[in-house]
DNA sequence: CGCAGGTTTGAGAGGAGTCAAGGGTTGTGG
DNA sequence: CCACAACCCTTGACTCCTCTCAAACCTGCG
C-alpha cells in the first residue's frame, strides 16, 4: 500500500490511536528490530501449540486468529489487518500464541518478542500501550462471541461489515463506502460460524435489501445506517481510549448514508 | 470460604499461577487497598458504558462478563470466580470496561484503578503480569467463540463444565469430581448460547449419558475422560505461562475416569 | 399456605445445515 | 490465443438441531 518506508509506522499509528506516546517513545517503536515476510492466502503462519519467538505485525493482507474443534472446522475469532500485531500477546504468553492463517497473501512484519518486551519494560508508557492493545483485542473478542452467539445470520454478517468497514477506515484504506475485503465465502463462513451455503445466502438477502453489496473482494456498503442497525453495531467497544485523558477526537465521518448503486 | 483474613492473597496467587513475582512484587500486590462490597444475585454491578475507577477482585460467588444483543437478550463470554480480577483491563481502558452481572451472590474487593496502575508502571514484572493476565483472559475468550461457534449443545454444555471443573480445581475449590456451580438453567443459557428449555434437554442428555451431573447448585462429573472427549476440552488455553522460563508444575490431577453415582 | 422462581416435558415451527449440481472466474500451459 | 483446471460462487431440495410456545411440577420462603 501507501504507506511509504518503515512498516512501523503503521504499528506505532495504531498504538497512538488508544495511548498517548511521546515523540521518544515513539521513536523507540519506530526503532524495533524485525524482519519482513510473506506469506501465501490460506497458509497457516502460526500453529496451534507453536511457541514463536516473535510477533507479526501485518503490512499488508488480512490474517485470521482461529480456532479449530475436533472435526477439523475452524472458527476464525479475530482478523488482523495492516498495522495490527498479530500474537503481540504471546511476547508475554509465549505458549499461548494463537494459531494465524494467512486469509489472503499477507506481508508480515516479524518483530522479536524479546524486543517487545525490553521496550515494555524500559518504558512504562509503552508497557503499558501493549498492554492496552492487549486489552482492545480482548474487547473485540468478546464482540465477536455476542455476534455468534445471540444474532442471526443477517445480523452476523451485517456486524462483521461494519466493523471491518470501521476498521478500514481507521487505516485511511476505506474510500467512501467501499473497501476491499478480498476473503472467500468459505472465510467468512469460518468468522461468523455458518455455512459457506448459508454466507452465501445471507449476502445475498444483503444485497436484494439494499444494504451491502459483497462481490468478490470488495465490500459496498450500500446502506450504512441500516446496515448498522441490522447488524446492531456500535462501534464504542472498537474506540476505547487512553489511560484517564480525554482523547480529542471527533473521528469517524458518520456520513449520512448513501446508494451508489442501484443495481439489480 | 475458608481463606482467611486478605482477600488480595487470591489474586496474587493466580498472578503467581501465571507469572513469576518476587516476594517485594508479591507484598505490593497485598499492599493494595480497596473496599469490600456485596452484590446480590442477578444484580447488574458494572453496567455497560460505565466507567468504573475501580477492578472487582472477586472474593467469593461467581460473575459474569456479558455482552447484550438489541433485543435484550445476554450473551455471557466470560465468568469471573474467586481470585479473578474482574475488569482489570479497566484500568488502562476505563472506557472499555466490561459489563458484569452477580449470577449468584457475589462478595468483591473494589481495588482502585490508580493504584493498580501506579505499581503496574513502578514494578515492570507487575505490569507485565497484569498484562500477561489481560492475555490469559482474551485466550479464554477466543475458546468460548469457538465453543458458542462451532460445536452442539452437548459438546458446549461439556466444554464449559470442564472449564469449570478445572477452574474450580486450581484455586481448590473442586473435591474429587464434584464442585459447586450455583448458576440457574436460564444464566447457563446465557453462557452457551442456548434457550433454558434446550440447556435442560442438554443437561438431562448428559446426565444418562453417564457424563455429568448437573444438579441445582452442583456439579458431579461422573466421567471426566468422556466429558473431555465430548467438549473437546483441551487445557491448554487455561494454562498459559510465564514470560520465558519454564514452570516448575505437574500440577493437574488428572486422576483416571471414576463413576461415583450410578443413579438412573 | 401460597406465591415466585426455577426446572421439566411436550408439540410444533423455523433457521441453518447437508447434499448435490451447475455456472463463473482466474490463471496457466499448450 | 484458446483450452482446461482449480477454485469459488450460486441455487435447489430436503433434513435436523434448536427455538418457541405452553403447561405442569417442584421447592424454598415469606
């Protein structure tokens, strides 16, 4: 993508969306070691009971934490897109490291968890960052288990657009109500724990009630502010800031809602 | 119950369960101050979008952590007991506070925010602790969606009762098979993403299948090697350590199969 | 004693799963 | 440049797990 030389930037971006870091601290975020690799779609890059000695952070591409029960179908619980470290918590629970797949080609950023941890323990305030990032995450999670758990199909997939449509463009990757979430129906039947039949036809029903259109990879929202409702997305577990501080932030353009297209 | 006159000594030993603390680190942690306060059950005690300044130490009864869909209903991703440190992630993302409902009468200690925060960024390895413990907590997460997400009434039913049932073990509340669980049919289904009516068919299926006996405010595993198999309950994710050293722990006894009650 | 809240059971409905086949798209090699 | 293969998407018909609605039964307690 756009963004120019260090791939840290993005990390360090996303940490100051939640914490406040000073330009020294920042610097020393800029400064972490690693090495980039690329991984090809559908490849698991972390296994389950590995114990990886570093962090990925995700340049580029969308990766999936999963699980996977006894008959082999996974369930994916959390994606990681450009500027999310994925496994940043095994820096402190290394055997706890969730398994990640590659759910399109994806370029990592892989960060020693030794590194991580010298800084987190050198500077408080970046310690503490991480373990916000951590606490977000959390957050996210357990959103993810209200959708599984209590909505149906429509309000699943519904709630995933948003937040992924939220997401992108906290990254600056959404441009007006479409953004690119190149993953297969398979995918999203692993994300939001239905059949990839069944994905199929809840975006389907999306698309005739004119409130999201998904083809291929990309996602048009068609109707952002039905779309929210039906998927009862609230983006405040997306948004939680900063120590005690305010954060000054009108943020997110709540633009009203718009059809660009008026297709079939 | 029977621990005596701290109620922080819980919360460290779970720290200890997971992270290695000196005895000074140790004495901070049971420096802390807070208040003690009773909740009776079913009482909402954080309510969403609060911003509590305070983390609940649960001394004694069980909570839940729970998300709420648009229709009202509870989606619960998380159960705190005894020696849990609910809403600690509160401290860094006070906005980002949890929600929290008493399921049975629930003793806590309200431990300030700021203290927590304060020996988090005067002692490194506490942060980290706390941090680590954040993790702990979003791995159990992540399990619960793939429980609610991907298996059947009876293999979720069983997952959570080995949870419990391990749960209750390291902080030596189970003896042999047996634990106190006082949740009703209907916070179960809360849990599991059930109806009430469907927990009990569920229930009452394990119970002649000769698995586990669940029974107003007790559970009796009567087979545990095939309540495991039947949830696909690995431990792995309850029992994820410390920074980089090994742990010294054989710990879980898990003893061979036993079938105490041969009732119909 | 009688109520309130929890548990148990039955009968019927419905949302999502399963099985299966056909159509599209993309990439690659002849 | 076309042909084929692999993969993905789409749709139909039928099944089944879980939900809904409803009633009865327990049990602790005021």
């Amino acid at each position: 993508m756009a963004q120019s030389d260090n791939p840290l930037r993005l990390f360090a971006d996303r940490l100051a969306r939640h914490s406040r870091l000073d330009r020294f601290e920042r610097q020393e975020i800029l400064a972490l070691p690693g090495t980039i690799a690329h991984v090809r779609a559908n490849q698991d890059f972390v296994r389950l009971g590995e114990r990886p000695d570093h962090a990925c952070l995700i340049i580029d591409g969308v990766a999936g934490r999963f699980g996977q029960s006894a008959d082999g179908s996974r369930q994916i619980t959390a994606l990681h897109i450009a500027g999310d470290m994925g496994n940043l918590h095994a820096a402190v629970s290394p055997g706890g490291a969730a398994p990640l797949q590659a759910l399109t080609a994806v370029s990592v950023l892989k960060v020693p968890h030794s590194a991580l941890r010298e800084i987190a323990r050198a500077r408080p305030a970046i310690g503490e960052a991480f373990w916000r990032e951590s606490v977000l995450e959390a957050a996210v999670l357990a959103e993810w288990t209200v959708n599984v758990g209590r909505r149906n199909a429509r309000a699943r997939a519904a709630h995933l657009l948003c937040e992924m449509g939220w997401r992108y463009e906290e990254i600056g990757e959404r441009v007006g109500f479409s953004y690119e979430f190149p993953v297969t129906q398979q995918q999203l039947a692993d994300m939001l724990a239905l059949t990839p039949v069944h994905v199929n036809r809840t975006l389907k029903t999306l698309r005739i009630e004119n409130l999201a259109d998904v083809h291929g990879r990309r996602v048009d929202i068609l109707d952002w502010n039905a779309l929210m409702r039906a998927g009862e997305f609230n983006p405040a577990y997306l948004d939680t800031g900063t120590g005690g501080e305010q954060r000054a932030k009108p943020k997110l353009s709540l633009v009203p809602p718009r059809r660009p297209r008026m297709e079939a």
